[in-house]
C-alpha cells in the first residue's frame, strides 16, 4: 500500500510540474500588463526658421492582449492609457502639448517549444496613432510667433517588436518587449506674425519600451 502510495505521488508530482512547464500553446489567451515608455525619435521640417520640433517622452501603464493561433505563432494587440508629450522649439522651449494613443497590432513568432519557460519572440504589424487634445501652451519667447489653431493629423504606420516571456508557472509570467513604430503627421496651426496658415511634416517614430507582468488563460 505505502509503495503504490508512493508511486502515486511520484506520478502526481511528474504531471504536476509537466503542466508548470506547458506555456504558450494554441489557444492560449495572455493579458500583460505594465510599465510603457514612448520615446520619439523626432524629426520634422523646419518650423519658421526655428529648427525641428522636439517631443518628449512619457510613461503610461501599457496593456497587450495576445492569443496564439499554434504554438509558435501569435496576434497581439498593445494598448495603454493615453500618452502626453511636451512639443518644443530649440531656444524657444515648450511651446505645445498633445495626447495620443497607439493601438498597435502584430503578428508574432516565437521561438522554442510549448515546453520552453522562456520564449523570445519577433512580431510585425500595423500601428494607428489618434493625437487628441492638441493645444499651444503659454510662451513668452513663442508669443510674438502669434501660434493658434494646433492640430494634429492621425497616422498610419509600419510596427515592429521584439520581446521574452519568462514563465514563472502555469499561469503567471513577466515579460520585457521593444516596440518601433513609424508614425508621421501633419501638424497643422496658424501664424498670425507669417500670416498664414503651416503644416510641417513630422515623424515622431517611436521607440516604446515595456515591462510586464502576463496572465495566460
């Protein structure tokens, strides 16, 4: 009796830690949650003989919601709570500010097997940016610019990742991911020193950095 009671712990224990060990199979739903970090890697034309626009970082609470089609492939979808920048001018300082969010949706790979406790994988896909509250803030050094009537157009754009899941057990895992994304807008706004009414070209292009806690279902 002790022996088969043994045996039969031994066995529990065995399928016990080969079910720890099962990450990321078909099917699987991951919800992640966590720390995100847009930094622009701006450039724009030239904005009335003042240089390019600078645009500042911000840091959100970054949400993705990924589900595996096989064992190895994936869809993931980024969201977060809206991201606020400061827009600046060289020697004039900040002269705007803007909200934006980027739903951004890839197709994943990732590597290894459904057994392995770290998977790094690689995605592609396409980012949408809505730029919302856009408004010029109070500047003395701007003021004679005579700057109103800020807006910013949407954008559509390439995306790419890369990223690892380590799997802490069945079910909770951490993750660290890079995201690029090639976002470039019109910003549009009116002069009354140039009497006229401008639109710069502008890439914002991001580098999004996030750390993560997931969840499988």
């Amino acid at each position: 009796m002790n022996k088969r009671f043994a045996k039969g712990l031994v066995a529990a224990a065995l399928l016990s830690a080969g079910f720890a060990a099962q990450a990321h199979q078909a099917g699987d739903i991951i919800v992640r949650a966590g720390v995100a970090t847009v930094a622009p890697n701006e450039s724009s034309q030239d904005v009335a003989g003042l240089g390019e626009f600078g645009v500042s970082s911000n840091t959100q609470l970054g949400l993705n919601f990924g589900y595996m089609i096989t064992d190895n492939f994936g869809v993931e979808l980024l969201a977060a709570t809206p991201f606020s920048h400061d827009v600046s001018l060289k020697g004039v300082g900040k002269i705007a500010e803007t909200k934006h969010l980027p739903p951004t949706l890839v197709a994943q790979y990732y590597f290894g097997n459904s057994n392995s406790k770290f998977r790094p994988y690689i995605g592609a896909g396409v980012n949408f940016t809505n730029f919302f509250d856009n408004h010029f803030t109070k500047n003395d050094a701007a003021a004679p610019l005579g700057l109103n009537n800020l807006s910013i157009e949407n954008s559509w754009g390439l995306a790419a990742q890369i990223g690892a899941d380590y799997q802490v057990n069945k079910k909770w895992l951490v993750n660290a991911s890079v995201w690029y994304a090639d976002i470039g807008t019109d910003v549009k706004f009116n002069s009354t020193a140039l009497n006229a009414d401008v639109k710069i070209k502008t890439d914002i292009n991001p580098w999004v950095y996030m750390v993560s806690v997931g969840y499988t279902f």
